[in-house]
C-alpha cells in the first residue's frame, strides 16, 4: 500500500464526498479535529529542543489565556490566503528561512503583503525602514545588536528544527495590506531571527532598539492602534487546488492586549479559513504575534503553525510565548 503524508491526507479529507452525499458541517468538524491532533503531535516534537520554558510556563500561560481585552475576533468573514512559501521578494511573511515551496493545499500562517497564492519570506536587509515599505521590519539593521546574539539563534539545528537565520518581518492586515509605520523612523537597530520547526511549524524572535524610551513607546503605541484599525477579515484568496477541486482559503485576525507581563505588552494573531461546498471552515494554520517592551527595546516573540482557529490560547499551552518573550526583553 503507498504511504500517504500528513498534507496528502488532509487534502482528502477536504474533498472526500460520502455516498450520502457531502456533508459541510461533518467534514469541517473531522479537518478541525485533524489539524488540531496533528499540531500537538508536531509540537510535542519540537518541544524537545526548546528550552528555558518551564520556568516560567505558569506565568506564560495565566497571561496569554483569553479574557484580557480582545477586540476583533470574527469567523464569518473573509481574507487572502495565508502562506509561507519562501522566495524572495520585499513583502516577507513568515519565518521560513531554507524552506522549499510548500504543498498545494497546506495553510500556512501570516497574510502576504502582495496578496498572491504563494507569498514569500522577504530579504534580509540593513536599510532603515523606509517608502514604500515602512512597515517591514529589517532583519539586521544598525550596529548595535550585531554582536549581542538573541537568546536562541545558536541552537543548533535538527531534522525537526532547522537553524535560525536572518528573516525581516512586514506588518500586516489580514487584508495583506503592509501597514505604515513612520514611528520605525526611530529605530537604532534591529536584529530578526527565524527558523522552521516541526512540521509545517515556524518561529520567529526579534529585538527592536529605538533611540529612546519615547520612540519606543511610540512605536507600541502606532503599532497596536494601526493592528486594531486593520479589517478582521480579508479577502478570499485565489484558488490553490484545480479546476476540478479548488482550494479557497481567507485569513482572519484580532489583537489583544497581555497585562501582567511587561510594559505594553500584546498579542496579534492570524488564522484560516478554508471554503466548503459555499460555507467557510476552520482550517489548520495560523500564527501568534506577542509584541513587548522594555525602556528603548521592543522585542517579538512569533509562532506559526497549523493551530485550527484563533491560536491565542492554543500557542500559550504548546510553546508558552511569555517565556521567550522575557528572554528577549532581558537583552535590555
């Protein structure tokens, strides 16, 4: 009998027709409970490498849980397909520094910032933030930061982690729209890590340094205004499967903010939906956000994944983001 992969299999799962004819409701609960198993089976994995959690687990997981001022969190409503497929380009999406072009079919996290079925990881680069891309975030800017390595980049890579390498981030709506951000003006450097995880999974750490404790809070400030004022949801995006069986996904977000951990802190999440017989399911895939700040430094912590739904609460229980969170923020 020819094996079949984990990809493959969800696939078949989306389109398997009973003799009773398709059931919508049905099929969307057995993707829903599949993405949901599979994540933890990928996490469990890569939780074996990952390190200085525990500690600070409980505390992690009380602040991330839900309940602290969630603003929009829709799941009727539309946006463009989020995807990881890295290739180069200025609009980056995920962290995914040596993947190779993702199967035809599985979701991936964050939104492009040029709306296309394949978005990819943009360029490491050392210029300032400036038009029209003021929202991407460099990976290695500035002097500053280039010999004080993050907490994490020297693990060593395995088959389930690759290594950490340079990866710059855009800010985006749900809508794949690059947000603005002229408050990056203040920047004095930047240092951006990201890796492949288990799986489809990914993650990114990333420190921001600002001239002063007043750019930096000006930046928080701008950056949780503009992520509230982006549409929850986007636009469908285009069709990722065949004529014959079309694969239409849409990207949803919300943002909340994260008391008790450190100054400004707050979470920005994106999640799939995918389109079923002219009904929208929850579909495996989806990124967490968890921005903080400490004086002049601003630090993100991002994990991506195939959580199944709004991952506020799902990521906290697997990789609790607070801890690494807290690593980054101790670089001040």
């Amino acid at each position: 009998m020819t094996p079949i992969d984990e990809n493959e299999l969800r696939d078949e799962l989306w389109f398997a027709e009973p003799a009773s004819g398709p059931d919508p409701d049905a099929l969307g609960a057995a993707v829903l409970s599949r993405g949901r198993a599979v994540r933890r089976r990928r996490v469990a994995l890569a939780s074996a490498a990952t390190v200085a959690v525990v500690a600070l687990a409980g505390v992690g997981i009380v602040n991330l849980l839900p309940g602290t001022g969630q603003t929009a969190v829709p799941a009727q409503t539309a946006p463009a397909s989020p995807s990881v497929d890295p290739t180069p380009g200025p609009t980056a999406v995920t962290p995914s520094p040596s993947a190779t072009s993702r199967p035809s079919g599985t979701p991936s996290p964050r939104p492009s910032a040029t709306p296309s079925g394949t978005p990819s990881p943009g360029p490491s680069t050392s210029e300032r933030p400036g038009a029209p891309h003021t929202g991407v975030i460099p990976a290695d800017f500035g002097t500053a930061l280039a010999d004080r390595p993050l907490p994490r980049e020297n693990e060593t890579g395995t088959d389930e982690l690759g290594p950490f390498e340079p990866q710059s981030l855009p800010i985006v709506c749900a809508s794949s729209t690059e947000i603005d951000l002229p408050s990056l003006g203040g920047l004095e450097a930047s240092r951006l890590r990201g890796r492949i995880e288990a799986g489809d999974a990914s993650a990114l750490d990333g420190v921001l340094l600002f001239r002063s404790e007043a750019e930096a809070m000006a930046f928080m400030a701008e950056l949780q205004q503009k992520i509230g004022a982006c549409a929850p949801v986007g636009e469908p995006g285009p069709n990722i499967g065949t004529p014959e069986d079309p694969i239409i996904e849409r990207t949803l977000m919300a943002s909340s903010t994260e008391p008790g951990l450190v100054a400004d802190t707050f979470t920005v999440r994106y999640w799939t939906e995918r389109e079923l017989d002219g009904t929208w399911h929850e579909a495996p895939g989806g990124t967490l956000d968890l921005w903080g700040r400490s004086g002049r430094l601003v630090a993100i912590h991002s994990t991506s994944g195939e959580y199944v739904g709004d991952p506020h609460e799902e990521a906290a229980a697997d990789l609790p983001p607070a801890q690494v969170l807290a690593d980054l923020l101790a670089m001040a």
